[in-house]
C-alpha cells in the first residue's frame, strides 16, 4: 500500500466516523472512534502516544 492509498484509507475511515456520529461531539469521542474503526480497518495507528518536548 502506497502513500496515497494509506492516505485514503485514512480519510474514508474519517468520514464513515463522522457520518455515523454527526456533528457535536467533543474531540475525544470522534478521536476513539477514528481509532476504533482504523483498528477495525486492519490501518496500524496508536492513540495517545507519549510526545517528548
């Protein structure tokens, strides 16, 4: 899988989260659920992952 091909995945995983949720969620409730269905979708992610600053 290509670049763009991951990129695509990404997006129409978004979109199914967002067209089943609808509009006026906090962040956190659409973040799990983008999470949730890219884990479904087999596309490797991780939430919340540790930032050094």
């Amino acid at each position: 899988m290509d670049q763009s091909e991951k990129t695509s995945a990404i997006i129409n995983a978004f979109y199914e989260v967002y067209n089943e949720l609808g509009y006026g969620f906090i962040e956190n409730v659409y973040q799990n659920a983008l999470y949730k269905e890219l884990q479904r979708r087999n596309i490797p992610c991780m939430a919340h992952p540790k930032i050094n600053v």
